[in-house]
C-alpha cells in the first residue's frame, strides 16, 4: 500500500466518524484510531507479517467538520487591551486556501471589507473538492491569517472579524 493511499485511508476514517479501523492484508496490517475530543489523531501501524515493530507513523488532524467554525477569541491590541469582541473564522478542513475562484479573480474579502452572514470568504481545496467556505457572521474583516495558494490545517484561523 503506498503512503498517498494510506493517508487518503486515514482522511476518510477521519470523515466517517468511526474511533477505530483494522485492514490487514499478507503483507501488512494498518490500524487507524481516532480519539474523541478535542485533540484527536490518527495513528497508523504499518509492519510486515514477521516483523512487530512499527514501520511508520503518521498523525494527523480530523477532517470531520465541514461548516466554518467560529469562535469568539480575545485578540490582544498594540495597547496591550483585551478586545474580545472580534470573532475567528476557522478552516473546517484541511486543504489549500484560495481567496478567489480563480486566479483572474479580484478576492471574496479582504482587510477592511463587510460580510454578511452566508457570504463566501474564501475556498478551500481539499481531495481535488471546492469547499466554498461562508461567513456565519456579518461584520467587518479585521485580519487575513493566510495567504493564498497555501496549505490549511482543520482548525486554523482564516480570518478575524469584528462583528457589527
């Protein structure tokens, strides 16, 4: 089994929700478990049929949400005050972040424009897949955490925004 087909093999559990897979063949054996909560990882054992320690190990994060999650986190300002009015928005899966549809394209958002809620923020490619990513929330883009092209994990900020 090649590393791709086992990485996509940990995603798809990572998605199904299961807390633990076994596929053995005569080969090799691979035992995927996921945690519950918040902090959850896949860990895959690979090893030949006589040989009993593990060949590789791969830990990763979940891909089972797949709405925006966001929070309201306190962003410390350059005067040293608490401004916990600002509300993150978060990658749901991991993948690549784009900020338009296509390279022609002017961005969704950027620093200092409105949202409102239900509007698409960004896109994010994830198993040759387009995610539209939305806003649930209507406000103004306060910071852009990523830049385009580039890899996401689950989780990670996208964008701050302070909410009208």
């Amino acid at each position: 089994m090649k590393l791709n087909e086992i990485q996509d093999l940990i995603k798809f559990v990572a998605k199904s929700g299961v807390s633990e897979v076994e596929l053995q063949d005569k080969d090799f054996k691979i035992i995927i478990k996921t945690g519950n909560g918040k902090n959850r990882t896949e860990t895959v054992m690979v090893q030949a049929p006589v040989i009993s320690t593990p060949v590789a190990q791969v830990v990763q994060q979940p891909v089972a949400q797949t709405q925006t999650t966001e929070t309201k986190a306190p962003v410390k300002n350059a005067g040293g005050g608490d401004d916990s009015k600002y509300v993150t928005i978060k990658s749901p899966m991991i993948g690549t972040f784009y900020r338009s549809s296509n390279p022609d394209s002017p961005p969704f958002v950027s620093v200092g424009d409105k949202v409102t809620k239900g509007q698409v923020v960004c896109i994010i490619e994830a198993m040759k897949l387009f995610n539209e990513i939305e806003s649930e929330v209507s406000g103004t883009i306060v910071k852009a955490s990523i830049e385009n092209s580039t890899p996401v994990e689950y989780d990670q900020v996208l964008f701050v925004v302070e909410p009208d």
